[in-house]
C-alpha cells in the first residue's frame, strides 16, 4: 500500500510541476490616450489629456494548463497635451506613468503548431507622475494576444489592449471651461517570454 501512495504523490507532484510553468517577459508597446477632459462651453474644442508615448514593460507570469496569471510593470512619459480646435502642443517634460498590472488570462484558441491566441483582465494601478505631484488612479485592462514559439524556451507575443479608468487631472488644477472625463488607453505592444 505504501509504495502505491508515493508512486501517486511522486506523478501528482511531476504533473503539477509540468502544468504550471514560469515565464518572464519584455514588452515594448507604443499607447494613445483619449478623455482625461471635454469642453463644456457651447463652443467644445479645448482638451487636456496624456499623448501618445512608448512604453516598456517586465511581466512576470505562470502558466497553469490553458489558464496563466500574471504582474506587469510598464512606464512610459506620455507627456501632457493641451489641444484646440486646429492645434495640439505637448509637454514632454511632465506626465510620467507607472502602471501596476496584475492580470488573469485564458488560451482561448491555437494557431498552427505552436502560436495560440489568449485573452487577459484585470486592474491596472496607474501612479501619474504629473508636475512633481503623483497621483493614483484604477483602470480596468483587457487584452487579446497572439503568442507563439520562437526558439528553445523563447516565446514572442503580439498584443492589442485597452484600459478604462477615471480622469488623470483633480477637477481644482482644470480650468473652469473644462470637465474631467474618463482617460481611455489603447495600444499595441511586442513582446518575449522566457520559460524558466
């Protein structure tokens, strides 16, 4: 009876290990940014929100069978941009973010041999950076991602995502012309894993 036991524990255990796997990863991604304001006078045009920038991520993930869970930390400096009617000026010198992202995702179909499409949701913990004062803001994430096998333990990955979250400006540092709405990110990023 004994020796049937650790055979079981001995093949749970070697399954566990080969269904849940470690992964670290690279992201480069380029961002836009949408909302933060409106122009509330009868004439809208003026907005103030993030610009375009490029971010860099380092993802930590494990991968359990079809399932993974994951942490990203990406940063980038949007800058800040004021924009009318017919013109936008950016600042550049201001309006860094560090984004916090864990994240939950499922394999939801396969691509060829090797390449399989996933799915991820989660929160994103976005800390603005905003002329010296930094300021905390919650956004919901969602991504589709197209990964597949490069070399050896080497993966690389596609990924097209979009956050949802609340204005990055207080409604006292925003002229009274403008309103705060909520700042809308999309994007698209490349990326390599590696399994450890």
């Amino acid at each position: 009876m004994r020796p049937i036991v650790i055979a079981i524990a001995i093949s749970l255990l070697s399954l566990s290990r080969a269904a849940a796997q470690w992964h670290v990863g690279l992201d480069l991604a380029t961002v836009e940014f949408r909302g933060a304001t409106r122009d509330s006078t009868s004439s809208p045009g003026a907005t103030l929100r993030p610009d375009h920038a490029t971010m860099l991520g380092v993802r930590v993930a494990r991968w359990f069978g079809a399932w993974t869970a994951s942490v990203r930390v990406s940063t980038g400096t949007p800058g800040v941009a004021a924009g009318g009617q017919a013109f936008t000026v950016t600042d550049r010198s201001t309006g860094r973010l560090i984004e916090i992202a864990p994240l939950a995702g499922r394999r939801v179909a396969a691509v060829g041999a090797e390449g399989v499409v996933r799915i991820e949701a989660g929160p994103a913990v976005d800390l603005w950076n905003i002329n010296g004062e930094v300021r905390s803001r919650l956004a919901g994430l969602a991504a589709i991602a197209y990964e597949w096998h490069v070399a050896g333990r080497v993966m690389s990955t596609v990924r097209i995502e979009s956050t949802l979250g609340s204005s990055v400006y207080n409604a006292a540092e925003l002229p009274s012309q403008l309103e705060r709405r909520p700042t809308w990110r999309y994007g698209m990023s490349l990326g390599l894993r590696y399994r450890l």
